[in-house]
C-alpha cells in the first residue's frame, strides 16, 4: 500500500507501470535503454478514493488525465529507471495529497461604510485635481 495520508492509501495493484524509451540526449545507450517511466492510474475506478477527491483530483490532473478518468504521468527526468519510478509514484502521491485539501468557502462580503466614504473622498479629490488643470479662459 501506498501512504498518501493518515486516512487515505492506494494499492500498488491500482498502478500500472511501462518503462519507455527517453527523449533527449542520452549517449549510446539512446536507442537501447528504456529508462523511462509511464505511469497510469485509473482514479476514477479507484475504490480507496473518496469521491470528493476524485472530483478535485479532476480538476488538478487538468490535461495528465484522460476522458476516462485515467492519470497519465511521464517520468524522464533521471537516467536509471528505478529513480524515474520512485519520481513517477512521488509524483501521483503528491497530486493525490493536493486534492485531498479543501478549499475553504468564500463567502462575499460588502464594503463598510467607512470604506465607501473614503472611496467617495478621494474621487473627489482626484477629480478636483484635474479640474484644476484645466485652461480657462481669462476674465476680462
């Protein structure tokens, strides 16, 4: 079982590895290793995701999930593929441990009057100001 907190762990089982070919430079070893790590999990199918995690986690995943409800991450960032794992499962835990954070409610509130007042002061001032500016024509 994979800790993502106190309350919520996922299964290995649920994760599905397949170790790919990297992109960019590698050497001589480019076209024989394949170092990368693609990593999928179906979230939506999981049963130790509440479904308020899933619905954050769908929001959070944005273009890493597919129609399906499935994660897709892609780790290339390490030259072994054990330390690309690691990143990739790192990765999904810590996707995973975001949505489970809820946002708070936003409740709109209203200007004071005081803050209104003062609004209203330094429009007048402001306009003041420029009428000052102004050219007006002499008084004969």
């Amino acid at each position: 079982m994979i800790q993502i907190t106190p309350r919520i762990a996922i299964s290995e089982d649920e994760i599905e590895l397949a170790f790919v070919r990297a992109s960019g430079p590698g050497g001589q070893n480019v076209n024989k290793v394949s170092s990368a790590v693609q990593l999928r999990f179906n979230a939506v199918a999981s049963p130790h995701l509440p479904e308020g995690v899933k619905a954050r986690l769908w929001r959070l995943a944005g273009r890493r999930m597919t129609q399906d409800g499935v994660i897709i991450i892609q780790a290339q960032r390490f030259r072994t593929q054990e330390r690309n794992r690691e990143d990739a499962i790192e990765r999904l835990v810590e996707l995973i441990r975001s949505a489970t954070v809820v946002a708070p409610v936003r409740r709109p509130t209203r200007p004071t009057l005081a803050s209104k007042e003062r609004r209203l002061a330094a429009k007048e001032r402001r306009g003041s100001v420029k009428s000052l500016r102004q050219n007006k024509p002499p008084a004969d």
